[in-house]
C-alpha cells in the first residue's frame, strides 16, 4: 500500500473512533432536546464530572494500576452511575421548576448550571489537569500493511457499538421507550393518555447521562488528560454533531456525531490542527444554511 | 369584469394530503363573500394562500391582475391585503395601542434618521398615525382601552382588536376569519352591523370565514361552501341554504342545530 | 415642535453632564484600579445595551455578543497601533484633540462589526430559536480561533501597547488620561442608550417588538420581519464593536480568551437580570455584574483563597431564573416604575 493511503486509513480510524464518542454524547444532547426542547447545556458538564468519576474511582477502588477488562466494566458503570445520578440531580433542582416558564429562561438556566459545575469542579477537583487511570492496556492488536488496530480503537467502537444499539433497543423496543417517543412527540397528549411524563423526562436524563460517562471513559482512555474545563469544548462540538443531524433525531446524531469526528480527523490530518476548531463550526453553518432543520431533521411549519 | 381578488385553480398539499384542491375565487371590488364550511374544509388554508404564508402547490392568486405567487407575506400586506387570525395572533405583551400603530407603521412617512434626531418630522408623523389608530380604535369602543395589554383584553375585544389591527393597514381586501367566534348573540349582531360600517366607510372588499350562519346568510352577498378542500358550492345565501350538497356536507355538525344552525338564520 | 425636538435633547444633555461629574470625583479620589473598573462598567452598559436589542427586543437569541466586542476591539487597537494604514496618516487629527482619533478608531470598529452583525444575521431569516442560538456561538468561536491564529495582532500572546489617550491641556485645567478616557465611554455609554431609547419608542422600534411578539402576525401586519431582525443584528453588532473599542484602549492589552463564551454569558446575563427588553434595568444590572465581582467577590477570594466569583455567579442567575423570571425591571423602565410609584401616568403616554 502506498504511504498516502496508508496514512488515510488511519486517519479514517481515527476519525470514526473519535465520531463515534461525539455521537454518544451527541445523543444525550438530541434526547433531552427531543423531550424537553432544551438544549441541556450541563450535559458537557456531566461529561466531565464522568471523566473524573473514573478517576476518584480507581483511587477509591485501587485500581489505579490494575488494568484489565473488569477494571473497565467495573469504572465504567461507576462513571455511569453517578453521570445518571447528577443527571437526575440537574433535572429535579433546576429544569424541573422551570417546566412551564418560556424556552428561553430554561436555556439560560441550563448555561447557568453548566458554569455552576465547570468552576465547583475547578475548586473542589483542582484546576490543573490530571492523568487519566490507565484501564486497558493500549496495544496493537493486529497489523495490515501498516495500518495498526489498537485494542483502543476496538474499545471504543465496541462500546459505542453495543450501547448503540441497547439504546435503539431501549427506544423501540421497551415499554419506557414508547412512553419516550410518545412525551417526545407530544407530551401534554401523552399526560393525557396516563403517560407521567415526568418519570419519562427523569429517565431521559438518566440515560443521556449515562451515555456521557461512557463517552467521558472513552475519551479518557484515549486522550489521557482530564480537567475540569473538557467538556466545554467537546460537549459544544457534540452538540453541534446533533444540531448537524437534526436535533431531536437519534440517527441524526450519530450521523452528525461521524462527519463531525471523520471531518476533524480529516483537518488535522491535512490543514492545519490549529484550525480544528473553527472547522466544525463552519462545517455546522454551512450545512445549516442549506437544510435549516439539520441533515435528518424535519423542517416543521407552524400552524397558523 | 376584472376581479380584485382572484385565486385561480389553486391546490395545497401537505405531504399527502389535499388541504385544498382546486380553489377558484373571484372577489369583485366592494363584495362581501362568506366563505364556509366544516370543520377542516380548508377554509383557513385559503386564507393562508392568500396571505403569502402557504405557498401554493399549484395555481396562482393575483390582486388587481398582478399575481402574488412570489411575494412575501409581508409585500402582500403592503399591496393592500390584510387579514385577521381564528386562532388570535396580537401582539399579547404590548399595549392596545401599539398593536394598531404597528399595523399603520406600513404608512409612516419618516425614516429612522428623523426618529433618531427627533427632527419635527417625527413628531408629526408619529402624531398623526396615533391619531388616526385611536379613530379606529372608537369605531369598535376600544379607545378607552387603548394602554391596556392587548393579551388581557376579553376575548370578544381581542377579536375586535384584530380587526382594527388589520384596518389600520389600510387594505383593499380585507380576510376575517371567524370574527363572532366566542361572541354571544348580541354582540355578533353588534359585529355585523360593524362590518358593515367599515364595509361601506373604508370602502372595503371582505371575505369572511365564520360558523354563525346567522351572521354569514344575514350580511353575505355570495358563499362558497368548502369540503375537504373541494369548493361544493357556491351562490346566494338563499340558494346556498337549500343546496342538497350544502346540507349533506353538514350533516351530523351543528348545522340544523339550534344555535346558529341554517334553519335558523 | 422644535421646542420639543429641542427638549428631547435636554435628559440625554444631563445625563452626560452627570456622568462627567462622576468621573471628576473618580478622577480626584480614587485610584487606578477604580477607574479602570469604571471604564470596564462603560463597556459593559454598551454591551448589555445593544445585546438587550436583539435578545430583548426583537426575541432572537444570540449567545456570541462578545465576537462583536472582539472585532470592535480588534479593529480599534489595529488602527491605533498602525496609524499608517491605508499609506496615509491615519491619525486625522493633530494632537491637541488627538482624542477625536478615538471617537474615529472606535466608529471603525464598530463598523466593521457592525458587518459581521449582518452577516451572522443572515441565517436568522431561516433559522429559528436554538438554531440561531448555535449559529451565532459558533460564528464567535470561528473568529476566536482566527484570532488566536492571526500573528499580525499577536496571536494567542494578544496584543500588548495598544495606545490610551494623552492627558489633555484645556487651557489652565489638564484633563487626565483617565477623565479623556472616561469622557469618550460616557459619550458611547449616552449615546448608545439614546439612539435605543428613540429607536425603540418610534414607528421604527415597534416593528422590533412585533418581530418578537409574534412574527406572522407582523408579517401580515405588513412588517418585513427579515429586514427587521438583520437590522437588529446590525445596530446591536455596531454598538458592541464600540464596547469593544473602549475596552481596548482602556485595558492597553487584548487576549481572544477575553473575548469566549464566558463573556457573552457574562451580557446574557446582565439582559436577564436587568430584565429582557428593559434598557435602564440593563444598565443598573450591568453595573451590579461589573462591580460585584470586582469589590466584593474578589475581595471575598482574596480572605478565601478560593475563586467563588464565577460559582456565585452561576447560582445567582440559576436563582434567578426560577424565583424572579422576568428580571428586576421586566420590561419595564426606571422611570415607569418610578412613575408607578408615585402614582402617575406610565411613560407611553408622554408621546416620546
């Protein structure tokens, strides 16, 4: 294989493996739109707090130089759980008085809640970055003509893999997940039919919080730096990866989530990393101006 | 006779379905045509062609001979069509007022330089046009609500607000789309005879959407009947009041009912 | 009617007038750090002002208002710092009222900002609510990382000598370069919150305020909402990119951190809590956002050792948002509440 395409493939690995975290976190981002027409903007935040759940976690549990499969599992429920837990938390204290105000003063809380966490967490976590627990071992697992598979990027495709389609199990085939679609659809009809749409909205957060912390494990496991400010960035671009799709959408997000990664990867790789971030968003502009409602979103009318 | 209003072979279609199919109108200068229908018939989505919110899948609509089709909303308006809405749209947070100035704001002949300086221009310009929206406002007896919040006005004054919002435009055609809803019976007879007045002072063209037969059949020179889209009739009151298809498309409504039923009117 | 037109300029007049008594006494009594602080509170009134405009008024809902602030700063301290720009003296007029240069650099910035502001209002005739919201953050974080990446005005170092105003020599008295400073942010700070105030109580204004109310509805009332909203976009932009201007020349050193996500938070806040659509609540609230962190968190981090500033600041906006919704003011002036107070007549009545 020549150099350029051997060089593209990893760059096409990498990218997917990073679209395919923005799409985990993406979705969290598209659910709570989807039900509450909020862009819940303390979902980084939970994010972040996962990335550091893992790491107190491997201190308390010492398991800080054990890696290994169950060293994983074990961490990345415990992340799992509390990202649920302070899901819950934001939702009851700050969104839930709000449920009737407008729109707008929901959005401003939820901004309001994301600063709360990101400088508590500089104060109580400490503002400088910490290293990530090593959970699996990093090797390559297999080699074509160059291009290495490292057990991470298995990891991280496995993991995304398999809680994508729990989710999409969960949304069509449970009984929680038709009373999902249904508040998502219309929630005071959905009251209406014996739906309490409250336990709904609290379970959204529930699972878009948990899909956080196993992005938060990812990411950790592949860029091994945490600080209390991560989320800021990569929570914004994931959301912009559920904008570009279609927010609301769930296989918009991960769509979104993919050319967001993929695109990325693609600017680092051949631009300049330094324009990285400004990419995205133009990406996100530029396809906005063309299909205003995102690629998979429905465009709606408003009735007159 | 060139119509004022003409709405020709018009059809909107959302996704599958035929909201209107079909729709031909022809509004002579000075007429008052009630336009009815059940519920769903499409009535409002003619309203909304007609205004420039819908855009319709096919056919045209055209005031004094130049078509609409590709105007805004907002240029339709300055072109002398305006409209009021079933489900009201005021401006809820300001003031009586300001609803009707907004509306007139069309015919202010200052620009924003002579506002910001506050030239003499100003004050004459912005004098008269309150001038004339509280002449408007006495016409329906809102004169003396005129610092009231619009959204806190009695339903039957937020219908009559919507009217004096859409004359303050200064329209040619003039769209009321279920004005006496909500109202009872002495004050839809005392809405008609007010359409009337205005019909006649402000020399207006009106087309009327409304579930009050007694109000449609008692001041309406010519109905259209709306069905699922089709146009099922059309002509005088009383022949409308006898059509077969009339009635059969009414049936199992409110139509032979006691309050504003047909019989009645 | 011209004694009237001449009237409308007598509050403006002495709202100036009193502003420069107060920076006689901040220029006599206090020190460096007030007055710095003072000249931040001016941007800051400017900002939370021509943001109050889009989001308050006319109902869209920006969250980059800083970009806008960072072009105007930009701009300014460029020119400033390059006065043989165009090939001529840029500098247009001699040094005695070298002042007057500033009101030019800062009328430049904004301009240019003014720009940018219609071309992030653009996309606001398609995209509603949150959609816009992302657009124009994201727009803001593309110029950030231009910024970050541009060496000519520093890059991520930021740009450090950006000139301030000499003191100025008015026969026997000697302003300060701190009062000719102050001078120049009061006349933005009166003059944005006037060309608002006329704007928003005229024919032209209201349009605004049915764009916010109820867009179809205006657009049947004959309103063309899209000239309406890039024009919002656009007079907001102008006055923000002058905020701008005043903050460079005031701080001497511009970094593009200064100007992220945090800063546009920051007006978004002063507008809510002031109250959206209130232009004197924006104003008492931009002061209370600018001093409180400065004279009574900092101090408070400085017992502590510990950065409470921007938790405080979070929690209030959380506290107010579900106990006081609305705002201090609503949308509602000072001088109606004052007028409620005492009984009379509310402010519409005067025909302003």
């Amino acid at each position: 294989m020549s150099e350029e395409i051997l060089e593209f493939t990893q760059h096409l690995i990498n990218g997917i493996a990073l679209g395919s975290i923005y799409a985990l976190i993406a979705l969290g981002y598209t659910m709570v739109y989807g039900i509450l027409q909020l862009i819940n903007f303390a979902h980084s935040e939970v994010y972040m707090i996962g990335a550091f759940a893992t790491y107190y976690g491997a201190r308390w549990f010492g398991l800080l130089d054990r890696p290994g499969i169950s060293t994983f599992v074990l961490l990345l429920v415990f992340a799992m759980i509390c990202c649920a837990a302070l899901g819950v938390l934001i939702e009851r204290l700050a969104y839930r008085p709000l449920r009737n105000a407008p729109r707008l003063n929901a959005l401003i809380t939820a901004i309001g809640v994301s600063l709360f966490l990101q400088y508590t967490g500089q104060i109580v976590f400490g503002a400088d970055p910490k290293v990530f627990p090593t959970l699996i071992e990093d090797a390559a697992l297999a080699s074509f003509h160059g291009v290495s598979i490292r057990s991470f990027d298995v990891a991280i495709f496995g993991v995304t893999l398999f809680f994508m389609i729990a989710l999409s199990y969960l949304i069509q085939g449970t009984k929680i997940g038709k009373a999902m679609r249904a508040v998502s659809a219309n929630r005071t009809v959905a009251s209406l039919m014996g739906i309490d749409a409250n336990r709904v909205i609290t379970f959204t957060f529930v699972v878009g919080s948990a899909l956080a912390a196993v992005g938060a494990v990812l990411v950790g496991m592949k860029y091994p730096k945490i600080d209390p400010l991560m989320g800021t960035l990569f929570g914004l671009k994931a959301f912009v990866a559920a904008v570009l799709g279609g927010i609301g959408n769930l296989p918009g997000a991960v769509v979104g989530g993919l050319i967001m990664g993929l695109c990325e990867e693609m600017v680092v790789g051949y631009i300049s990393s330094t324009y990285r971030d400004a990419f995205a968003f133009s990406i996100l502009i530029l396809i906005l101006f063309f299909r205003p409602a995102g690629l998979l979103g429905k465009a709606t009318q408003e009735k007159v | 006779m060139n119509a004022l209003l003409e709405a020709r072979n018009v059809t909107m279609q959302f996704g599958g379905l035929k909201a209107v199919d079909d729709f031909n109108l022809q509004l002579q200068a000075g007429e008052l045509v009630g336009l009815i229908g059940p519920n769903g018939a499409g009535k409002t989505t003619v309203f909304n062609i007609l205004t420039g919110v819908y855009k319709p899948t096919s056919g045209s609509v055209h005031l004094g001979g130049a078509c609409l089709n590709p105007l805004r909303p907002h240029e339709i308006s300055r072109l002398g069509i305006s409209r009021t809405f079933q489900n009201i749209r005021l401006f809820r947070e300001l003031n009586v007022l300001d609803n009707v100035l907004i509306a007139s704001s069309q015919h202010a002949q200052h620009g924003m330089f002579a506002s910001m300086l506050r030239l003499p221009k100003h004050y004459r310009e912005e004098g008269r046009l309150r001038e004339n929206a509280r002449r408007l406002l006495e016409i329906f007896e809102l004169d003396t609500k005129a610092k009231a919040e619009a959204g806190s006005l009695p339903y039957g004054e937020q219908r009559k607000l919507e009217i004096v919002r859409a004359l303050a435009t200064e329209p040619k055609v003039l769209l009321l789309d279920e004005p006496a809803a909500g109202m009872n019976h002495r004050e839809t007879e005392d809405l008609m005879n007010t359409i009337a007045r205005i019909r006649r002072d402000f020399k207006l063209t009106v087309l009327l959407i409304e579930h009050d037969m007694k109000l449609v059949m008692g001041i309406c020179e010519r109905i259209l009947v709306l069905d699922h889209g089709v146009t099922i009739s059309q002509g005088t009151p009383q022949f409308i009041r006898r059509d077969p298809k009339v009635i059969a498309a009414y049936l199992g409504t409110d139509f032979n009912s006691a309050d504003g039923g047909l019989n009645h009117a | 009617m011209t004694s009237r037109m001449l009237k409308s300029w007598l509050s403006p007049l002495i709202a100036f007038v009193g502003m420069l008594v107060i920076g006689v006494v901040l220029d006599q009594f206090f020190n460096q750090y007030v007055q710095l602080i003072i000249l931040f509170a001016c941007t800051n009134i400017i900002l939370a002002l021509s943001l109050n405009l889009v989001n308050g008024f006319t109902g869209q809902f920006s969250i980059g208002h800083a970009v806008f602030m960072a072009i105007g700063a930009y701009v300014s301290a460029y020119l400033s710092l390059r006065p043989e720009i165009f090939g001529v003296k840029f500098t247009m007029f001699p040094e005695a009222i070298d002042y007057l240069n500033y009101l030019v650099y800062a009328v430049c910035g904004g301009l240019v900002a003014a720009a940018a502001g219609w071309v992030v209002g653009l996309p606001s005739l398609r995209l509603r609510g949150d959609y816009l919201a992302i657009v124009t953050l994201g727009f803001s974080e593309i110029i950030r990382v231009i910024l970050l990446n541009t060496q000519a005005v520093g890059g991520a170092r930021g740009l450090f000598g950006i000139p301030r105003p000499d003191a100025l020599a008015l026969g026997p008295l000697t302003l300060s370069p701190f009062l000719v400073m102050y001078v120049l942010a009061s006349f933005w700070v009166v003059l944005t919150f006037l060309v608002l105030w006329r704007l928003i109580h005229s024919v032209h204004g209201r349009a605004f305020l049915s764009v916010r109310e109820d867009e179809i509805a205006a657009q049947a009332m004959g309103i063309n909402t899209t000239q309406v909203k890039v024009r919002a976009f656009v007079i907001s932009s102008f006055f923000a990119g002058v905020a701008g201007s005043i903050f460079a020349h005031s701080a001497n050193y511009l970094n593009p951190s200064t100007f992220g996500f945090t800063k546009s938070v920051d007006v978004i806040i002063m507008i809510v809590l002031g109250g959206m659509g209130s232009l004197s609540g924006s104003v008492v609230a931009a002061l209370f956002i600018t001093f409180l962190p400065e004279f009574v968190l900092r101090p408070l981090q400085e017992y502590t050792h510990i950065d409470f500033r921007m938790v405080i600041y979070s929690i209030t906006l959380v506290l107010f948002m579900v106990l006081r919704p609305k705002g201090l003011f609503g949308s509602r002036e000072i001088s109606d509440i004052a007028r409620s107070l005492r009984g009379e007549r509310s402010a519409d009545e005067r025909a302003s």
